[in-house]
C-alpha cells in the first residue's frame, strides 16, 4: 500500500502516487501481510448495492436541492441515494416511503421527537431497525448520559407543546405587515424586480414609479380599514399586551412603505455588488492580464446568481426575500438573521446560509470553516459598505473592571469621556477599539470533508458579552430557604444584549500560550486578512488597495433583545472565585438544557462581576430574539420547573438528588465530558471543578423561589413597596444606575428622607421608538416625573442641544422633566452639592 509520510494517511492506489490533502509529498510504497484483516477486507469487489451513496438533508440546504434528494433517497435505482444524513428537517411533513433503518447520533431532545424519527421507518408493516446512540464526549456527554441511564424516558412523558413569547414587538410587527400586504390589492410579485426598476442602476435600483404611487396612495387611502383588519387579527393579543395600543397599529401602518424599501436595500446592494464584480472580472479580461480558469468559473457563477436575482428564482423570490431579512414571519421567528454565501468553486455555484446573529457572530466568524454538502468552506470575505474606500467603524470600550461594553455615539464620545459611566474607573483613549457590525460574510469552498473528520475543526474565539437592563421590564426573585434568602434571580424580557468578537485565539510560536488575535480587513477586495497575508497584502490585492483600505485590530459585535435571567448566588466556602463561578455558570448552563431539552444553541450564559463585592452574577439570555419562555418558565413559582433545574444540578454534578445527596457510581475526580466538559469550553477546562459548587447546589435543591414586588404606590407618595424595605430596593435601583454619580445621588435622597424613584434608567418611548433615557423616574399623583442626572460627559455642545430636544419630547406630552445639573465635575470634591441641587429642583415635585 501507500503511504504519506508526511500526514501518515495510507492508500491503496494503483497509480495515483498523490497524498489527497494539500502541501502534502508523493506517497512511499509499504508492505503489509497477506492475512492483514483490513487489507483483505478493502480488496473485496463490493457488490454495487452495498455503495453507499449519502446526502445531507438540512436547513442549509435550498429546498429545491433536498426535494431532490428525496426524490433520489426513495427510488430504488443503483445510483440513487441510500443514504440521507440529517437535521431535525426531516422529523415532520415527509413521506420517505419506505425505510429499513433509522440510526440516531444523539438521543433526541424529547419523547415526541423520537416519536417523528423513529417513526420514518417501519410502515405499512415493514420491518426496521431504530438505533439510538447515547454519546459521550464533548457533544452531548450529560444529556445523553441521562437517558442511558434512564432508558425508558426516551419514549414516555409528557410531550410538551412548543415555547415562544407573543409579547414581542418585532414578531407582532412582522405580522402586521403582512396582513397588510394580504389586504392590499396591489398584489405583491414572485420577482423583486418587479418592484425596483433594475435598469436604474446610477439612481440605486429605485421603486417603479407606479409602484411606488399604488402603495402610498392604497396605505393613505384605506388606513381606517387596515386598523380595523389588524384589531381583528390581533384581538386577544391587544387585551393582553399594554404596548399594544391604537398608536402603535397606527405607526406600523405610517412606517410599512419606509420599511420595505429599506428591507428591499440588502436586494439592491448584493445586486449592484454583484454588478461591480462582474464589471472587475470583464475589465480584466481585457487587460494584459487576462482571466484565467477560476476567474471564468466564478464570473458563470456570478452571471447565474444575477439571473436567479432578476427572475425570482430562491432566496431572490419577493417573499422569501422579505423573510429571510426580517419584515415577514419566518419559520422559527428569528428576528434578525445575518447571510454567509458561500461560493463552490468546483461547480461553480453560490449558496446562501443563514443564522440568528448570537450564532452567526461565531459561526460565520472570519477564518472559521463551515461544513456544507461534502465540502469544507473557509470564511474569507465581507461585504461591508465603503464611501470612497472608507467603511464606518465604531469605537467599542470594554471596561475590564466592570465588563460594562460602551459604544461611541453622539451621546458617548471616546474624546469626552474619562470614566467608566458604570464603575467609575478610569478610561483611556487608546482603550477604544475600532469595530464594526458583523457584517454580510463570505465563504469559498476548499476541500472535501473526509472521513478523518467525524467533528468539525472550528475556531476558538473570543467572545465578550454584555448585559444592559433596562428596568421597565424587570421581575426580582428571590431563592428562600425557609426564613433565609440564598441568593436573588432577575428577569428581563427583551432586554439588551451586546456581543463583540474579539479575535481568535491562536497558540503562540513557542506553543507555551494562548494569544489573541483582531482581525484585519481590506475595504478594496473585502477579505480578511490574516497576520501572514498582511504582510503583502498591498502588492497581491486584486482590486489594488491602497494603505488606508486597510483596517487592523477590528473587533465585531452585534446586539438584540433577549429574554435575560441573572442568578445572584453567593461563594459557600474557601474557593477560588474565578473556578467556583466558571464552574456554577457551566452547571447552571447543562441544568437548563438538560431541564428543557434544548440544544446548546437556544442559550448562552457569560459571568459579570458585581460592583464593589468578591460575588459575580452569572448571566443567561435565550438566543432566539423575542424569547421562547424557556427561562420565564423556570421562574413560575406555580410549576415544578425551579426543583426539576435543581435537582438536574445535582445529577449533572455526579450526585444523587434525594438526601444524603451521595456521589454517584460514575463520579470523576473534578470535572469530565459526562458532566461539565465541552468543546465549546475547552478553553475554560482547567477551571471546572465540581466540588467547589456542589455545598452550594445541595442548599439549593432545598429552596423555593419567590416574586418580589417593586414600586407598588400607596398613598400619595407611591414610594412604597410590597416585600422589600428601602435598604432593598435601594439596592436594586443602585444596581440599575449607569454610574457612580447616579449612586450618590441615591446616596443624597435617602439623607434627605426623599421618597425613592419609582425605577431606574427608564426609557421614555414615542410610536415605539426609544427617544431617551431618564436616570430615575417618578409618579406623582397621575404626573410622571423623568430625572436627568447631567455629569461631565453632557459638556459638549451639541450633546446638551440633543438633550433640549429629546427632554422637549417629554414636556410635549405634559410630563415633568428634572434636570440635575453636576457637568462641572465638582460635586466630586464637594459632595455637599448634590445635596443643594436635589433641594432646589427635585424636592418641590415630591413635596406637596
């Protein structure tokens, strides 16, 4: 046989003398024994039947391409396909006809879906075989560990219905547009260019004229109408949801026609992108430089996607279009999904894949691989818009002290400000990092995907998360053990998310550590660079960049709103801090999936450390926008779901759930691939260790929780709460302020035997739209109260003329608005100042 040696794979040519893998020497003959087991086997002529001829059948996949899959699975030709590997895409709506085996990778996340798998097989009283593989290791080691030991609750339980909140703007929004689209008789058209006039190329592929006049006009003309449709609609939901009222419906309406066509701008610019590229590759065509091979593939491959985009061939078909960027329901209601196309460069094809943003921010992250239809692809590009070369880049600062992520805006400027807003600690222009919104990626196929690879090789990022509540919507638990209180739990519905990806992590030459490493991008050809290409990249650039295309050290981020829990737990014992809560989060993260059968892409849990305490709060948000209930259900006090997550506790930590609470047979010494490891972790592995949190997991199964009421008004003064005494909710409100000025403020009212703001950073919206944000907020006798607490950061001019003009806003509607004024800085030496300052504008509004 042959030999790499190299690589060291082996092969049985008889006259291809290659390795398969690139970079890789001519293969050596080798010797092997006649009775070799493997040899014998591997020289047997298979009988054409017993081929295997597989296909993966997965969302990824164009619906036309696994039609015809299933089309080939089900005939009985020599050449068809035997053999479909996929997703839960087949668990519903398919006829496969019939089926000999059904082979399980994993142990399905519910009896009902075991019930849709298995049940592709053995019908009209056809024999099969249904296997089920109860794994261990990185994947699934807890959750299938479970059900091996427990084999009987693969099939029985209670088969629960699916989750999701309808309390969620942009779903009701996606909604309401398309029962307006329903309603009006301009019917909507299969092609988009319909729509947009595509000949219009230097005005920006506008709407037809007539179009354009039809919809306003048809909107204008027949709103009473439209209203009264969509309160028919959405009857129960109206009753239901205080947001949902007549201004909102009336604002839906007045933004559909804006809306639209801004969605309908991702269609003209991938269009005009690809015009562009088109355009590049003819140019060089006749040049002295010529196309070659690659190039002439990829210009067919970018001439057929500019056909499939003007004939409304999918995902170019109007209402696919519309879904897929978030103004029509889709299937799984995701809200905002970003695109990775991906170029086979073998046949000449483009491909569209798309993810929720939380996952696509690792997933489609620059460098990663993506593993589709046989081949591996390589994320090498973006599409990023560029005015003359220059893209727009936001200034991010992570605050190390406080994990607090701020973002340059006009209110928050990387010149002006000297300190953490949150923490106070002191800020560094050079601690701003250039940054820009994941953008649109793309990838380009490499190589097969051989049979060396049963797991995917992706790349180890580093992701840093953010968590910014709001107040409005936050729900306090608390964790009772009789009389005692363990520990607290919020919860926020849609509240906001930040997520930055900071680089990847790559060991360093000496191998003795782990470095990371931003990412580099050119604005001239959209690839991303890496350190080695960097170093040419001026001289090898196919669309001849110049030194200011070129942008280094970026980070990405993204933000969303998203169901939050945070659990405020405390330390029970001598242990090390960073261990016992990097241990907590990991067994607080497998207890819900185990709990709700979820995979481990329906959440994500980060640490945040607590101002001024050794504690940290440990953070869980639901990764699908608008939230699926998952974590409002754990904190339902009328269900069992509380005990059942921390009785999952115990057992995923090798311990038995009913008391003494022993160690189970299987225990490992700290921690293993059957309780607390992942791939996803691996990074974190030499801090878990089980035993740190098991003292304090053993009290938690004992604990019930319970709401806590906020801000019930009693009286006159609606400074009263039910189930805190001040000194709590004192607590709570400081834990809301954006910074240590906002806290002494606190401070001062509690001194002054001032009534305590009803809540903390409380957004004051108009049709929906976020105007501003008042640092405390009161309701006095029907008057809301909004306080503005102005530090340094207010200096500048033309902040303080935005602040006029929001506050304006406020007073419109007839309510108060106090502005404290501290931009001079000096109540820092004089604290006495804040004092005189809440006596001379905020005390006459609170005292009658």
């Amino acid at each position: 046989y042959l030999k790499c040696p190299k690589c060291h794979r082996t092969y049985f040519f008889e006259e291809y003398h290659s390795c398969s893998r690139r970079n890789c020497p001519q293969l050596l003959s080798q010797n092997v024994e006649n009775n070799n087991f493997y040899l014998n086997l591997y020289r047997k002529l298979p009988e054409k039947e017993s081929e295997v001829n597989a296909k993966e059948h997965s969302a990824q996949v164009e619906g036309s391409a696994r039609e015809d899959f299933e089309r080939s699975f089900q005939s009985n030709d020599i050449n068809s396909i035997n053999v479909l590997v996929c997703t839960p895409t087949m668990e519903l709506g398919i006829d496969i006809g019939e089926l000999s085996a059904i082979l399980m990778r994993n142990v399905p996340p519910d009896p009902s879906r075991y019930a849709q798998r298995a049940g592709r097989a053995g019908r009209k009283n056809q024999p099969s075989i249904v296997s089920v593989f109860c794994g261990t290791g990185y994947a699934k080691g807890p959750h299938d560990q479970y059900f091996y030991q427990q084999p009987e609750r693969i099939v029985s339980g209670k088969i629960s219905p699916p989750n999701f909140l309808l309390d969620n703007k942009k779903l009701i929004k996606k909604h309401i547009y398309a029962a307006i689209i329903e309603s009006l008789s301009l019917k909507f058209p299969q092609k988009i260019g319909e729509l947009l006039d595509l000949d219009k190329k230097e005005e920006g592929l506008p709407f037809y004229e007539s179009v354009e006049q039809s919809l306003k006009s048809e909107i204008d003309t027949n709103r009473e109408l439209l209203e009264k449709i969509i309160k028919t609609i959405f009857s129960q939901e109206i009753r239901e949801f205080e947001w949902f009222t007549e201004e909102y419906i009336k604002s839906k309406i007045s933004s559909f026609y804006t809306e639209l066509d801004r969605v309908l701008d991702n269609f003209r610019d991938r269009y005009l992108e690809i015009l562009s590229e088109l355009r590049y590759l003819y140019e060089k065509s006749i040049s002295s430089k010529g196309m070659d091979q690659k190039d002439r593939r990829e210009q067919q491959a970018l001439q057929r996607k500019l056909q499939d985009m003007q004939n409304g061939k999918q995902p170019f078909d109007t209402f696919g279009f519309l879904r897929n960027y978030g103004f029509l329901p889709n299937y799984g209601f995701p809200s905002d999904n970003t695109l990775l196309t991906m170029y086979d460069q073998n046949r000449s094809v483009y491909h569209d894949n798309w993810r929720s943003t939380v996952i696509a921010i690792r997933e489609f992250a620059p460098y990663n691989q993506i593993y589709f239809l046989g081949s591996k692809y390589n994320v090498n590009k973006a599409i990023v818009k560029a005015d003359r070369g220059q893209i727009d880049v936001d200034k991010i600062y992570i605050c190390e002290n406080c994990n607090e992520i701020l973002i340059d805006t006009p209110n928050l400027h990387a010149t002006t400000l000297t300190k953490c807003p949150n923490c106070e600690e002191e800020i560094t222009l050079s601690s701003f990092k250039s940054s820009i919104h994941f953008p649109h990626m793309y990838s380009i196929s490499r190589s097969r995907i051989t049979c060396d690879e049963e797991n995917r090789q992706v790349k180890g990022y580093e992701i840093t998360m953010n968590y910014k509540h709001g107040g409005t919507n936050l729900d306090n638990f608390k964790i009772e053990c009789g009389e005692i209180v363990l520990g607290t739990i919020s919860y926020e519905h849609n509240g906001k998310i930040f997520m930055v990806n900071k680089g990847t992590n790559v060991k360093s030459q000496d191998g003795n550590k782990i470095e990371l490493k931003a990412f580099s991008f050119c604005s001239a050809c959209g690839k991303w660079l890496s350190e080695r290409k960097l170093e040419d990249h001026l001289e090898k650039c196919p669309k001849n960049a110049a030194e200011r295309n070129i942008y280094r050290n970026l980070w990405l981020f993204v933000e969303g709103n998203h169901d939050v829990v945070v659990f405020n737990l405390p330390i029970v014992g001598e242990v090390d801090i960073e261990s016992y809560y990097t241990t907590l989060k990991e067994t607080i993260f497998q207890s819900l999936i185990l709990t709700y059968n979820l995979d481990e892409s329906e959440i994500e849990t980060f640490i945040n450390p607590v101002l001024g305490k050794e504690e940290q709060s440990i953070v869980v948000f639901e990764t699908e926008e608008g939230g699926t209930g998952i974590l409002k259900s754990l904190l339902n006090p009328s269900t069992v779901d509380f005990e059942k997550f921390t009785g999952n506790m115990l057992r995923i930590l090798h311990h038995k759930t009913h008391e003494p609470y022993d160690e189970t047979i299987e225990a490992c010494v700290k921690a293993c691939y059957n309780c607390l490891l992942r791939f996803r972790n691996q990074f974190q592995h030499e801090y878990l260790d089980r035993k740190l949190v098991v003292p304090l997991v053993k009290k938690m199964v004992k604990c019930n929780i319970s709401k806590v009421t906020i801000g019930s008004e009693s009286g006159s003064n609606g400074s009263e709460a039910i189930g805190l005494d001040d000194d709590a909710r004192l607590e709570m409100l400081k834990e809301r302020c954006d910074s240590g000025l906002e806290k002494m403020v606190l401070d001062s009212i509690i001194e002054l035997k001032l009534p305590l703001p009803k809540e903390a950073q409380k957004t004051y919206f108009e049709d929906d739209n976020p105007i501003t944000k008042a640092d405390f907020y009161y309701v006095r006798d029907k008057n809301e109260i909004y306080v503005f607490i102005d530090g340094p950061p207010h200096t500048p001019d033309h902040i303080q003329q935005e602040d006029i003009e929001k506050r304006a806003k406020i007073e419109s509607k007839g309510y108060s608005v106090v502005e404290l004024d501290f931009k001079d800085g000096k109540y820092q030496e004089d604290s006495s100042l804040i004092e005189k300052e809440l006596k001379s504008k905020l005390i006459p509004y609170l005292i009658d």
